[in-house]
C-alpha cells in the first residue's frame, strides 16, 4: 500500500493562524496549490482576486511578511510561518469600519468595477507602511504591477495621493 506523504503548514492570515495538511491525501491540500486559491477557497478570504492567474496584473496582491506578493504566483507550501495581510485585514476587525487609505478609494471615486482594487490598495499599503509620505512618483512606481482593465490608474493614484495628503495635515 502506497504511504500518504503528509506535511502541516501554518499561516497567519489577518492575525490568525491557520494549520493546513499538505500532501497527497483526498482532504489534502496538493503541493501545487497556490497562495491565492487557498486564500480564497480555503480559508474564505475571496477579497484578493484572481485576474491573469500568472503573475501580470497584481490583482491577487497580498502583503506577506512586509512585502507585497503576487498569490497566484507563490506555492502556499512556501509559505509555512508566513503573516499574510489581505484586503479583509485592513478594515477594523471589530467595527467593520474601513482603514483610512480603503475609504479614500471610496471618497474619491477611485475605481469602476473594482476588480483591480483589492491588489492596488494592498500595493499601496505595503508601500505606504515602509514610506508614509511618498511622492506621487513613488506611488506610481510601486504601482507599476498593477494593471486595471477599466483604466482607472489616474484615479487610483488620486485616491492614494489624497489620503497621504490627509495624514499629512493630521487628518
Ligand atoms: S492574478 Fe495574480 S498577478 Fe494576475
Ligand atoms: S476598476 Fe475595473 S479593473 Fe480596475
């Protein structure tokens, strides 16, 4: 009888920790799954998106040890120890309300349909936490990944400028 090779993984998703069984078991998770369908199919968090599924549009952005990733592109097996943040992470966990740079996006009409925007505002939040007060610029070369089928980049980037601004004044 064929021996069931079988590993545990964990992942801190939003500050909790899941325990995943990765191995050739029916229940399972197969060692070719990616970050980006266990996030989503697995574990609930269906905010990332899943556009290109190859590493070209950074819809599936999510900040993993303080780096923003592509999830459709990383082996959830290599993520073992991992803090991840989605876009589910930013609001306040315990009123819903929306982090400061999600309500800017709403303020300032900073999208269409909304699918690019989970990976643009995760973009923008990983580099607004390495440099708070960045130059338009800057926003728009940490936004270079990220594409938008609606065109709204121009938007997007307002939205993200509006908020530094923001902080800036105290607000
Ligand atoms: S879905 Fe991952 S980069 Fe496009
Ligand atoms: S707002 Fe539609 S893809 Fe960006």
């Amino acid at each position: 009888m064929k021996e069931r090779l079988q590993r545990i993984i964990s992942l801190r998703v939003n500050g909790r920790t899941y325990e995943l069984s990765v191995g050739d078991g029916l229940t399972d998770m197969p060692e070719s799954e990616t970050l980006a369908d266990t996030l989503r199919d697995r574990l609930g968090f269906t905010g990332l998106k899943i556009g290109c599924n190859q590493g070209a549009c950074g819809c599936c952005t999510v900040i993993m040890n303080g780096k923003p990733i592509t999830s459709c592109m990383t082996l959830t097996m290599d993520c073992d120890g991992g803090d991840i943040t989605t876009i589910e992470g930013l609001a306040d966990a315990a009123t819903g309300e929306l982090s400061g740079l999600q309500q800017a996006f709403l303020d300032n009409c900073g999208y269409q349909c909304g699918f690019c925007i989970p990976g643009i505002i995760m973009t923008a939040q990983a580099l607004l936490d390495h440099n708070p007060d960045p130059t338009e610029e800057e926003v728009r070369e940490a936004l270079a990944g990220n594409y938008c089928r609606c065109g709204t980049h121009y938007t997007a980037v307002e939205s993200i400028m509006a908020y530094v601004e923001q902080r800036r004044n105290g607000k």
